[in-house]
C-alpha cells in the first residue's frame, strides 16, 4: 500500500487493503466496509486483525475493548501462522500496549514503524488519532515534521498528511502555516475532511467566524462522505455562527445535522454537550434537547474509556439533572483514579476529578466551587484529548463561574490568557464577558461612591 509491502495473500486483498487505508485516510463511512472484504479474502492477514483492533480502542468505548481483544488474539495466532515482517509486528504490539493500558506506548510502536518506514501514512495517521486523544499536540506536530519530507507530491497520502499537519500546526498555534498546510492538502486529497476543518479551527481560534463560515460553506462534499466526523464539521460550523449571536441557525444546525443520526458515539455527544451548554451561557433556552442526550449518558456512567468522554457525558447529565447518574458518574471516576495502573487513571485523578467535580458543583449553582475546581483542572486540561476548540467549553464554564462568584479579577486574567492563545484577537465570548466585567466595576464604583 502506498509503497509498503503487506503479507496479505492476494493481489485482490491488497487492493482492499488499500481501499481500507485511503478511506482511513479521508474519515470515510466506506472504512469497515474495506476492512471487512479484507478478513473476509484473508482471515489469516495478521495486520488487518491488529489494525481492526486499534480503530475498535479509537472508539473510546467500554463494550469495544473486548472486540479489540479477540482482534489481537486473532492477530498473534495468524502471526504465529504465518510470519510477518517486523512492521506489521509492531501494529500487533500497538495493539496489545493500548489493551494493557499504555496508550502511549502503542503510540511508541507506531514511531518504530515510521523510523524505517517514514512513507507508512496507515502508521502515522494511527499515531496522529492517540495523540490527539492523549492532547499530545507538541508531539503530533514533530511526527508529523519528521516524516512529510517522505511524502513526495506524487505520493498517494501526500494531502492527508498536509491534512495532518495543518490540525497539529493549529493545535500548536501557527494559524498561518496551518491554513497553508490545510488548503494545499485539499487540493491534493479533495476528500479531507480533517485538513478542512483544520483550517476551521484556525478561523474559531483567529475571531473570524464569517471567514470560517465563508471557508465551510459550498465544500459540503468534502466532508459529506464521512463517517460521524461529519457531524463534527457540521459542529464547527454551528460554533461559527454562535459566535456572531446567529443562535436560530445553531439550533437548526443542531437539530438537521449535529444531532441528525442520535447515536450514543462519544464524539457525537461531545458534539451535542459542549453546544449546549455553550448556547445555555449565552442565555438560550435549549428546550428538551437535555433529555435526549441525559437518557443516553446515563447508562455510559461506567464506561471509564476516556475522561474526555466522561466529561462530556457529565455536561449531558448536569444539563438533564439527573442526579442519581452524577453520583454514580462521580462515583466511578474516583474508582478509576484509585486504580492507578493505567495511563487513563493517572488523567482521571488529575485533571478528571476536578474538573467533574467543578462540572457538578456548576450545575448545582455553586458558582464558586465551581470555580476553584475548574480552575484547578485548567492547566492540566490539554491531557484529557481533544482540540482547543472542544475543551473550550470549559474554558467558558470556568470563566463564566468565576464570574458569578464574584472573582472578577481571575476571571480577567483567564480571557486575557485565553485571547492570548488566540493569536490575540477576541472572538464573541470574549467582547462579551469583557463588556459584563465592565458593567460590573462600573457597578462597584457607582456603590462605593
């Protein structure tokens, strides 16, 4: 594939293999369906198994985990059936770090490949997709940097990992090169919808909504042959027009397309919580959009995959106050942390616990525990996943709760830091606390006087 030498038994299943891998690539519906003709031709593809078994983990998903295991059991025994060269080993290795709690160290595996096989795009877009859950953006840009000198402009993958780079430039905030990168890519790979909304993020994190809604609209069909990601552009775009007051057309988008399939993905719902609760900050009745999203979470509460998930599922509960589901959430996140063997237990005792704490503490209207919690989750936010962009939800909510607790001059500092990050301009939220803070001190000097 793409260069690489594979030990499928066929040409027919390389074909496929090939299929599955560019529609990785692209975030295509089209994915498992590839994957699948590929065990189907040849159950004895030890990488295909090994690769099955990593997308299951990418899923952030408790009852998943046990499909990964039988892929890596199937794996190691077409292994030990027919042998494999060292590269495809190191995805079967991927695999058993990620199911023996390192994350990270599948991400290690990943870089032995890359180190003799920079051209290997499968490789590096696994690695790009842990980090990103993992929020290792410093790291996702050097793996990137290392390996596109590989990427000749002939080279099949070429678009996507110019995809790839411009969301880790953005991520690492070089807005210029990350537009470049993310328009250069598209040219090349029409299909990428990660570089695309790369370039989104770069218009949300600059302040120019109408740029980004001007950038989305009319390359619909970039990002229409996706799988749940694209409900995730469709977010994007939602978040545009929220940040210039346009709140009926964020609740159309809401209803027509974010939540158009009402899936229980978390990435769907991390979708659907962070709008939310950013419409409720503006003072938007959201209506009994809660109840929908509550009556999902509430029987994740013991999943425990990913505190970026957890959190998220939190917002939905918070929103739909179920209180017997908090407790219980709150409960098994403590469980989690206790257990202290995992990478994922290490980010739930810090910042999981605090910022869930602070979630829940917000939702009670305790505004100023709400505060300190958040507060003290906030620097180390980054290590629960995601992008800027998601985990600016509560960014907003610890802004918005030292606000109401009267900790203005914190508040001030954190949308000083937080405009700071985006490349000094200040977007909607931003002019708009501003403008409350001040009302607030004129308030104050008009009480003293």
């Amino acid at each position: 594939m793409m260069g690489q030498d594979v030990s499928a038994n066929c040409a027919q299943v390389r074909d496929d293999w090939s299929a599955t891998v560019l529609a990785f690539l692209a975030h295509s519906a089209k994915t498992p369906v590839h994957l699948a003709a590929v065990l189907q031709r040849d159950p004895g593809f030890a990488l295909a198994h090994a690769v099955k078994g990593l997308f299951c983990l990418m899923l952030g998903r408790r009852e998943m985990v046990a499909v990964a295991q039988e892929a890596l059991v199937a794996a190691q025994a077409a292994a030990l059936a027919r042998p494999v060269p060292r590269r495809e080993a190191a995805f079967i290795a991927a695999l058993a770090e990620w199911l023996n709690g390192s994350p990270r160290g599948a991400i290690v595996q990943m870089e032995t490949v890359l180190a003799r096989h920079p051209d290997d795009a499968l490789a590096v877009k696994i690695g790009h997709g842990i980090r990103f859950m993992l929020g290792d953006s410093t790291g996702m840009r050097a793996s990137l940097e290392r390996v596109l000198p590989a990427y000749a402009p002939g080279h099949a993958a070429r678009g996507y990992l110019l995809g790839c780079h411009a969301f880790a430039l953005e991520e690492t905030g070089d807005y210029a090169a990350a537009e470049a990168a993310g328009r250069a890519g598209l040219e090349l790979a029409p299909d990428d919808a990660w570089g695309l909304h790369a370039v989104a993020h770069v218009y949300d994190m600059t302040g120019d909504a109408r740029g980004g809604i001007g950038w989305l609209t009319g390359r619909e069909q970039a990002w229409a042959h996706c799988n749940n990601f694209r409900y995730h552009v469709w977010w994007h775009k939602a978040l545009l027009h929220l940040d210039l007051g346009q709140t009926d057309v964020v609740l159309d988008l809401y209803d027509t397309q974010i939540r158009a399939d009402r899936t229980d993905d978390y990435r769907d719902i991390s979708n659907a919580t962070s709008l939310l609760s950013r419409l409720e900050l503006e003072g938007v009745k959201v209506g009994a959009r809660w109840e929908e999203l509550a009556d999902i979470c509430e029987k994740r509460t013991e999943d425990g995959c990913l505190i970026f998930a957890d959190l998220h599922y939190l917002l939905a509960l918070v929103g739909g106050q179920r209180d017997t589901a908090i407790t219980r959430m709150m409960g098994r996140m403590q469980r989690t942390a206790a257990e202290g063997q995992t990478e994922m237990a290490g980010i739930a005792a810090h910042p999981g616990l605090a910022a869930a704490t602070g979630l829940e503490a917000f939702g009670e209207g305790d505004f100023g525990r709400a505060y300190l919690h958040l507060a003290r989750a906030r620097r180390a936010l980054p290590g629960i996943g995601g992008s800027h962009a998601q985990r600016d939800v509560f960014e907003r909510l610890t802004i918005d709760a030292a606000i109401r607790a009267g900790y203005h001059e914190d508040a001030q500092t954190l949308l000083a830091e937080r405009t700071a990050l985006r490349a000094g301009r200040r977007d909607g939220y931003a002019e708009a606390r501003h403008a409350l803070l001040s009302r607030a001190e004129d308030a104050a000097r008009q009480a003293a006087q």
